[in-house]
C-alpha cells in the first residue's frame, strides 16, 4: 500500500477513534423523544436556510470567479469564517433584538444563512473556476451576455451545486454557536445537546450524539461517492 496513503488511514482513524471511541464506552441512554423533535426542527430550518443559500452562492461564486474586481468584493462575504460564531451572533444581535424575533425560526434560518453562504460560495467558486474562463468566451462570441452566460456554467455543474446545498445544509445543521446569543428556541438540536450537557452531564446525550455521529458519517459517505460519481459535463 502506498505509505502516503497508510499515514492518512493512520490519522484519519485516529481522528474518528477519538471522537467515537470514548463515548461508545460510557454509551448512556437512548435519546429521549425530544430530541427527535430537535433533530427535525434544526432539519426544517436547515432546509429553508440551504433554499436561500444556494441561489445567493451561484450569482456570488460567479461573480466572484470571473468579475476581475469580484476578488476585492468577496472579503465581504467570506470574512465570517474567520470568527467565533457566538460573536456573530452578537453582530447579529441588534438587528434581532431590534425586530423583536429573537427565540424565532426566522432568526434561526438568518443565523444558518450567514454563516452557511460562505461555504456554498467556496464551492461554486471552485467548480467554477476549474472550469475556467474559455467557455464565457466562447458564449459571449456567440453573442451570450448577462445571466443567460451564468445558466450555461450552472448546466455544466449539477454535481459541485449539489454539493453546495450539501455542504450548506450540512453546515447549517450544525450551527451551535449563534443560536446561543439569538435563538435558543425553537430548540435547534445543538442547542438541546448543550443544554441537556450543562442540566446532567455527558451521560444523557452522548447517546444522542453518537446518532448523529452514525447520520454524519453516512452523510460523508454519500458526498465522497457523489464526488466520484458521475462528472460535470
């Protein structure tokens, strides 16, 4: 086997080992009903956060790969990786607070649109631009402008936007961070591990985590195959 390849096995098992391991030993009980009502919630608004995301991340990971001044424009957009979600979520704050929908499923899909749309605009950005410029020129020879260029690349792309609005929802899903400052209810299910932790202790959820371990890694699994399955065309 290539060593290479023997060193990733390594770490990657590692790294899963260490998250899994330790809690399948002090496995505790079955999760209870509520946090199935989490479960669902936290996907609903995931769901209605990625439908926002997606169509935002395609007009911006154009923009951003083929507008010569789109580079100095997406700081804008992707600075938010670069900090604590709970501070954005006190960025988020005075808007929210300010509105009166704090504790609502509108300020949860708000929290889960900022700071998923930076991940949908990677990915497209990226599938973009392996795509390169060639083909915007050859359409505006052919007297292609405007949006009308972009539906082109967006024929050329199911697989990477739909991994896009994976990724989105995926990242969506997990948002713990913002919700602490701006909606602890409806209860997301971050939100419900967090709380159950603080109340009793790791032995109530680590059941509850462990499920969401096994649908995360499932998860995983169906984005590598669908990598690799059929290609952009």
């Amino acid at each position: 086997m290539d060593r290479i390849l023997i060193a990733a096995l390594v770490i990657s098992l590692s790294y899963f080992i260490v998250l899994s391991l330790p809690a399948v030993l002090v496995f505790g009980s079955a999760p209870r009903p509520d946090f199935m009502g989490a479960v669902t919630t936290t996907a609903i608004y995931s769901t209605l956060a990625t439908l926002l995301v997606l169509p935002a991340s395609l007009l911006l990971g154009y923009a951003f790969t083929f507008r010569p001044t789109g580079r100095y424009i997406s700081p804008l957009i992707l600075f938010s990786t670069a900090i604590p979600h709970t501070a954005i979520g006190v960025l988020l704050a005075p808007i929210i607070f300010s509105l009166n929908i704090t504790d609502t499923g509108l300020a949860i899909v708000l929290g889960m649109f900022i700071v998923s749309t930076p991940i949908g605009v990677g990915v497209i950005r990226a599938a973009y631009a392996a795509q390169g410029i060639e083909l915007e020129e050859y359409l505006r020879s052919m007297g292609v402008r405007g949006f009308r260029l972009q539906w082109f690349y967006l024929k050329a792309s199911p697989t990477s936007i739909l991994l896009a609005a994976l990724l989105s929802w995926f990242r969506s899903f997990s948002e713990l961070g913002v919700f602490l400052i701006i909606a602890q209810r409806p209860q997301t299910v971050g939100i419900y591990i967090f709380e159950e932790f603080l109340k009793s202790g790791p032995g109530v959820v680590v059941s509850a985590s462990l499920l969401l371990l096994a649908v995360a890694l499932s998860l995983a699994f169906a984005v590598v195959v669908l990598e690799h399955g059929p290609r952009d065309s």
